[in-house]
C-alpha cells in the first residue's frame, strides 16, 4: 500500500532503520518511495479509513472521455520534470523489489501522459519537462 505523507505518522525506531524521506525528492513520489523503502524493509503499512484530512492534489477538474471519468492534475510545467525524474528514480530502485507496482506505475505515467495531451494547457511545455525529467532520472541517478 502507498500512502501519501501529508497525514502521515512514522515511528520513529522505522526512520532509525531505513532513514529519513528523501529530500532530493522534495515535490513528488516523496511519499512513493518511502512507502515502497519501508514495504521493501518488511514494514507494513496500515492506514485509518476514517480519518480526515484537508489536503488538495493539484487542481483537479472532472472530464468525461467515452464512458471514463478523467481528472488531469493540471501542475504548472516546471512540476512534470521533478515528477517523472523522480518516478524513473523509484523505478530504477524498485523495480526487482516491487515489480507489480512499477509495471503499474508505468501503466500510471502513460494514463498521466495521455491526459497531458487531451485535456491540459501548454502541452509542450509539460511534455518536454516529462521528458527531461525521464532523461535526468535515467542518467543522473
């Protein structure tokens, strides 16, 4: 299971065994790859359904596409490259200790590609972030 960190409680003898989140990653998959660190670690994750917290994911609107209901992110352009660089990054990382959620995630960044290109604005420029952000992540880390 992955969770978001905004909400989240760590017990602190975790973060002494597997660290601290990655600051490097600071915008997007922060929560990711601490979730996929602490699964890989044999920790399991456990979430409390009913609890409530305010929290906005981007600026969301509803579409309809066939018989699908989308919902583009719609982040400014600058977010898509720390996005995908650090998706390859977890990838990269993960892929022989998590492969279901990888090949998933894949499947996730094509989704989030295809609504890119239907549904948001400045298509180029958060295309060619994504695509810098691939290339970072693919030869940097």
């Amino acid at each position: 299971m992955i969770t978001i960190s905004s909400g989240s409680l760590i017990k602190l003898s975790v973060v002494k065994e597997i660290g601290l989140l990655r600051e490097d990653f600071f915008i997007d998959y922060i929560d990711v790859e601490y979730s996929l660190r602490c699964i890989s670690s044999g920790y399991q994750i456990h979430m409390v359904c009913n609890a409530i917290i305010f929290h906005k994911l981007g600026n969301r609107k509803k579409y309809r596409f066939l018989f699908l209901e989308i919902y583009p992110m719609f982040h400014p352009p600058e977010r898509k490259f720390y996005l995908y660089r650090n998706r390859v990054i977890v990838w990269k990382n993960y892929l022989f200790k998590v492969p279901s959620f990888i090949l998933y995630d894949i499947l996730a960044s094509i989704y989030n590609i295809f609504r890119i290109l239907i549904f948001e604005e400045q298509k180029k420029d958060k295309i060619f972030n994504a695509l810098n952000g691939v290339l970072s992540g693919l030869l940097k880390y």
